[in-house]
C-alpha cells in the first residue's frame, strides 16, 4: 500500500461527505423543519379565513417543561461528573481531575448555556451535541495611564507587547516645578496614554453545535463516536476568524467555499433570524475581513500512510484547499439523543412524538373555539315568501345594536338559530391526547404541577405515576450522561493533558487551588451523578434524613466508629445540603479528614462503677502503702539530718582548720614577700651605690690624668721656647763675636 496524497485524500473527504450530506438532508432535514414549524406554532397551511386559526403549544409546551428537569440534573451540583481513582496512588490526582474538569466546563466555558442548547437540541431536533478544542486566542486590552516620559519608557521596555495609541501631555504640577527649579533641573513631562495589549488566552473551549451543521457517515450505527467513519462539524467563518486561528488562507480561498448546500431545517432557522437563505448577505460586503466561508472540522477513519490500518486524522479544510491534516487521538464531539434506537445514530425527538397529537388538538382547539363562536353569536333566520323577499327589514338584522329595533312584515318572522354549545363532548377526546401525550413521552401533567379530574388523586395514585414519570426522566437523564456528558469531560481531561503545559490556578469552595495536568495519569474510571425531578429531590431528602438517623442510632451504640464513622456522618450531611440546591456543602458541615482525633466515648455506668469500687480500694491500699512508706521515709530522714548534720559539722571543721592553715601560710608568705622585697631593694641601693662611686672615682682620675698631661704639655713646651730662645742667644752671642 502506498501513502496518500493530498488529491487522494481530497476525494475520499468528498465521497464522505456527499454520502453524510444525503443521509443528513433527507428525511431527518423534513422531520428538524416540522418539529421547529411545531415549537413556533407556525400556521399548517389549512387555516380559513373567519375560522379559528389558534395553534396548540404541545410540543413547546413538552420541550419546555422536560428542559428543567435535565438540566437540574447536571447543574445543581459542581461535581456533575466524578473521575474515580483506578489505584489508591490515584485518588490524590483523581480528585484534581474532578474538580478542574468541573471548573473548565462550568467556570472557565459557559457550562449551563452549553448544556442548555445541547439539551435542548436532542429534545427538540433529535439530536445534540457538543464539541471541544484547545484554543490559544488573541485577546486585545486596553487601559489608560498617567506617567512621565521616563517611566512610561521603562514600562513600554518592560512589556514589548504593549503599543501607546493615543497619548496626551498634562500639565505640571507645581509642586514637582518649584522642587526641580531648587535643583537647577527641567520638570519631567507627564503625558495620558491610552495603552493596547495583546496576549494569547489559553483554554479549553467547549460549544454546542447545531445539529444542521453534524455531518455523520452513514454507516455509523451508534450515538458515541469513538469507532465512527466520518464526523464532521461544517460551520461559516469569517476571513479574520479563520486567520486568527493560525491557518493561511486569502479572501479568495474564503470567497470559493461560499458554495455550500444547504438543509431544510437550517433554512427555516435562518428565516426565523430575519433572513432567506437564498439571499443572505454579509452586512458590509467592503470588508475582506468579514467575508464568509465554510470551514470543515472532519474526523475520519483512513489509511493514510499506507501501513494497512485505518488511523483516526483530523483534516481541516476550506472547499477545497487541505489546511490541516494531522493524525488524532480521539473525536471532540459528543451526541446524545433523548429515545435512542438500536443500531443507529439518530433516535427520536420528544417533538416527534407529540407533533401529531398538536395537530390533533389544533384540530380540536379550533373547532372549539369555532363551536363557542357561533354557540354566543348565532345566525338568525328570516321568513321569506315564494319569491325570496323577506318579511322583515334586514337593515335592522344587518346592524344589530343593544336596545334595537327588529321590524317585522308578519309575526315570528325572524327568530334565531340555535347552535348547541358541543365543547363539553370534546374534553373526552381531550383527555385522551393528552394520555397519549404523557404514555409517548413519559412526562405527566403532575411533572408540570397540573392537575386532571380523571387522574387518580390520592397520595398513593400519584406517588406511582410520579415514580414511573421520573423512571423515563432518569432514562433519559442517564441517556445525556453517559453519551454527552461523559464523553465531553473525558474529552476535556485529555485535550488537558495533551496541550495544558501550565498549572490551572482558580478559586474553589473559598480557597486557591493550583494543579498541574501534566502530572495526572493517562485514564481514570468516570461515574457520573443523576437525580432526576423534584418528587425525586423529595425522596431523596427523607430517605438520607432516614440514614442520618440511623447513623446518629448507631453513634450511641458500641459499634460507633466500626458500622459508622464520623466521615459516614460528613458524606450523609453533604447529600442532604447538596440535594437541597446548596452546592458548598463546607458552609454548613467540617470535613473531620484532617481534624484532630475525638476524645473517646464515656464507659458504661456500671463498668463505671465497678472501676469506682476497684479505685477505691486501690486508693486505701495505695494511702497505706504511702503511710508505711512515709514513715520509713521520716526515719530515713530522721536518720540521714543526723549524719548529715554530723557529716556538716566536720566538714565545717576542716574547713576552719583548712582556713586556718590558709591564713598562716598566707601571712609567712606575705612576711616573706616583704623581706625579699626589701632585700632586693636593699641590694639594689648598694650596687647603685656602689656603681655611682666608682664612677665618680673614674671621673676624679680622668681629670687629674687630663690635668697632669696638660701639665707635661705646657712644661714641654716652656723647655722648647727656652732651648729656642738659648739658641738664638747664643747665635747672636757668636754673631756679635
């Protein structure tokens, strides 16, 4: 086998197509347009002028009245579906799933408005469905700030994503000019701008869809659509639409898949909203933008790799142009239908059902009315005479007035023609529709608080045919729960876990809880909570009254705790607020998980009594063992202050004499401190003494040897000038000779 190409798929796509589309505009396009004709009370085409032309309200009157009923069962609870853990390692991350499913179908999508078109789709139009997809919108915001230039320029840095639009300078505040004329500066500017942000919002989105726009092969055999060939959602959508969900088209991708047959039905719908299908326009053609297409949501079985297995593909197209072809783990779309029928997808309507009993009563409705009529204003007949001329003056006849004159030509010439009142003869027939009405559906006039004279009126008599009403109610409930509402939230909980790559953070029973889906595991088993009608809410409330009592029976007995536990307790009281419409049961009752143990149970009188006796006698065993016991105690303390005492007196004795001996020492050695000390100093005095003598004798004899030198030196000298002198006389002496 060899793997497809995009024109080999293509053809596939057509061939499914044209096959859903015959099966989808054939007899059940008919079979949608009647039963929206019937819930509009539009005219059946055999209305007569002067006659009665009222229509009967059956099957808006059985829509309507059933609605409430179903949608009570899923929205007066948070927890409508409940994932149960499979291991006791999964209840932690089972109960996460519960509560974020519940959260995105009810808090984060419009979970009550869905529910309430899907619902009312299957009632109405055979079938209804919902479908679900991971959306990473563009969300556009705008906000107005006041700021100078230089903040206002660290924001927009801070925030790429964030465009000034408008913008306008304000003027300065005095203040801020006399602080920045102190510091020899330029006051900032402060400008009002107006701020765009855009950012991507990530969600799962849920919506119903029409039933004119499912496409179903038609070898689908079943309401759930996890083995089905071919499911398509075929939906208009502008250029900017499908521009923002990330595709790449042109206006002329969009123009060429304008062409789109269309279903009997659908055409009805869009008369209704004010317009022909044949010659509906966009409202202003000059915008590309706004230009409309048909976008096909297909789903099918094929092999289009070519390994010889069949692989669910999800393939996106506008007309003809291919623009996502991508291999998916399941169907985003779940269907239910309120009477299903074995081995096919589309089961009957509860308008189907009753279409022809409206008809009926219209009939009989109009013949009533018609009857009542002529019965208050009746024909009045005129004597004539063989040639026509009438005894009486029909101008008096023609304008009839309170208090008028009728003129005869012959006595009894005018009398009136009596026309009986039959609307007495037609309640039976009445009756019998409206049995009719109530065996098809299963909803009584005592579901829509009516009464009847021919119904059994006792409490027992309408217990039962309540009971056997909210039987069919609860058929049809657990219908809805099992083919919508589970799929849905399965679907929800794996486009989590496949595209949420980020924790979901919201507000729950008062407190912020945050989960992580990719922490939770592949697949967890579902039930899903059904109660269906009011008489329902009331058995339901006394029979858990009935448990809360024998649980409080069972509190008192010796069981407590085994048979029933305080969480038993919590669980029952939960019930009871939630089936009173109060969906917080935790503003009335503390969950005890988490709560400090109870104390225990009082004991029984008589075992009391006997633990009394057997303390009693404990206690005078006990306070003459303490009396024996303290009077040993007092000898023993008698005798031990005694050797204490004793053992005190020679402590303080030695101690004295240690004391003593202490004193001494210390005075011998004080005494002998001091006589070292003045030794020392003593010593100290006579070796500076010592030292200063003969120092001074070394100075004396320094100056006397100086003094002697000087001495020798000036002798030595006084000899030299004498021998000089001696010379020089005696040289002359020889000179003169």
């Amino acid at each position: 086998m060899t793997r497809m190409t995009d024109d080999d798929l293509l053809a596939f796509l057509e061939a499914e197509q044209a096959s859903s589309y015959h099966y989808a505009t054939g007899e059940i396009s008919r079979d949608r347009q009647q039963a929206l004709r019937d819930y509009y009370r539009m005219p059946y085409g055999n209305e007569e002028d002067g006659r009665a032309q009222t229509i009967s309200s059956d099957v808006f009157d059985m829509v309507e009245g059933m609605l409430p009923d179903l949608l009570e069962v899923f929205v007066s609870t948070d927890k409508a579906v409940v994932f149960e853990p499979v291991g006791p390692e999964d209840e932690q991350s089972a109960d996460q799933v519960t509560k974020a499913c519940n959260h995105v179908f009810y808090k984060t999508n419009n979970g009550f408005l869905t529910l309430y078109n899907a619902i009312k789709d299957g009632l109405l139009l055979k079938v209804g469905a919902i479908r679900w997809w991971w959306d990473e919108s563009r969300e556009v915001s705008f906000s107005t700030h006041s700021a100078d230039e230089m903040q206002l320029a660290m924001y927009l840095m801070a925030n790429p994503d964030v465009k000034v639009i408008e913008q306008e300078e304000e003027e300065q505040d005095t203040q801020a000019v006399q602080q920045a004329a102190m510091l020899g500066q330029m006051p900032p500017r402060r400008l009002r701008v107006k701020l765009k942000s855009v950012s991507t919002k990530k969600k799962v989105r849920i919506a119903s869809v029409p039933p004119d726009e499912l496409f179903v092969s038609t070898r689908h055999d079943s309401l759930l659509f996890d083995d089905c060939p071919y499911v398509a959602h075929v939906t208009e959508r502008t250029l900017s639409d499908i521009l923002q969900m990330g595709y790449d088209v042109t206006i002329e991708d969009v123009k060429a898949a304008k062409d789109q047959s269309t279903t009997q039905d659908r055409e009805l719908r869009q008369d209704m909203r004010g317009g022909s299908w044949g010659h509906w326009h966009d409202d202003n053609p000059e915008d590309e933008s706004m230009q409309r297409g048909w976008l096909r949501s297909e789903y099918v079985l094929v092999d289009f790799d070519g390994d010889g297995i069949a692989e669910r593909r999800c393939v996106v197209r506008l007309g003809q142009k291919i623009l996502e072809n991508r291999e998916c783990s399941h169907v985003p779309i779940a269907a239910w239908s309120p009477y299903i029928i074995p081995h096919q997808f589309e089961g009957l309507s509860v308008a189907e059902l009753v279409s022809d009993v409206q008809k009926i009563g219209t009939d009989i409705l109009r013949a009533q009315l018609d009857n009542l009529a002529l019965a208050n204003n009746q024909e009045t007949v005129v004597l004539t005479d063989a040639q026509g001329t009438p005894k009486a003056n029909l101008d008096d006849l023609l304008n009839r007035r309170v208090g008028g004159v009728i003129r005869e030509h012959v006595p009894n010439a005018v009398r009136p023609y009596v026309e009986r009142w039959q609307g007495v003869e037609a309640l039976p027939m009445i009756e019998q529709l409206q049995g009719i009405k109530e065996n098809r559906t299963g909803y009584t006039r005592y579901s829509q608080g009516l009464d009847g004279d021919s119904l059994n009126k006792t409490a027992t008599g309408i217990t039962k045919v309540m009971n056997a009403s909210q039987k069919r109610q609860k058929l049809m409930g657990r219908i809805c729960a099992e083919t919508l509402l589970i799929p849905t939230f399965k679907g929800i909980f794996k486009t989590l876990t496949d595209y949420c790559m980020e924790k979901l953070s919201f507000r729950l029973n008062g407190e912020y809880v945050s989960f992580d889906p990719q922490e939770w595991r592949d697949g967890y088993d579902m039930t899903c909570n059904v109660g269906i009608g009011q008489g329902d809410e009331l058995q339901q409330a006394a029979m858990l009254q009935q448990i809360a009592a024998a649980q409080m029976a069972f509190m008192q007995s010796p069981l407590a705790g085994r048979v029933v536990t305080e969480a038993n307790i919590f669980a029952t009281q939960a019930r009871i607020a939630e089936n009173a419409g109060f969906k917080n049961p935790a503003e009335f009752w503390t969950d005890p998980k988490g709560m400090p143990p109870p104390p225990p149970p009082p004991p029984d009188p008589k075992v009391q009594l006997e633990q009394a006796r057997m303390q009693a006698k404990a206690q005078e065993a006990e306070a003459k063992r303490q009396d024996e016991q303290m009077r040993f105690q007092a000898e023993t303390q008698s005798q031990m202050a005694i050797d204490q005492n004793r053992q005190e007196w020679e402590a303080r004795q030695k101690q004295m004499e240690l004391q003593q001996e202490t004193q001494l020492a210390q005075v011998h050695a004080a005494y002998e401190a001091e006589r070292q000390a003045r030794e020392e100093a003593f010593n100290r005095w006579k070796a500076e003494l010592e030292a200063s003598v003969k120092m001074q004798i070394a100075a004396m004899q320094s100056a006397d040897k100086q003094r002697a030198d000087a001495i020798g030196m000036q002798q030595h000298q006084d000899s030299r000038q004498d021998a000089y002198a001696f010379k020089v006389a005696d040289q002359q002496s020889k000179g003169d000779e």
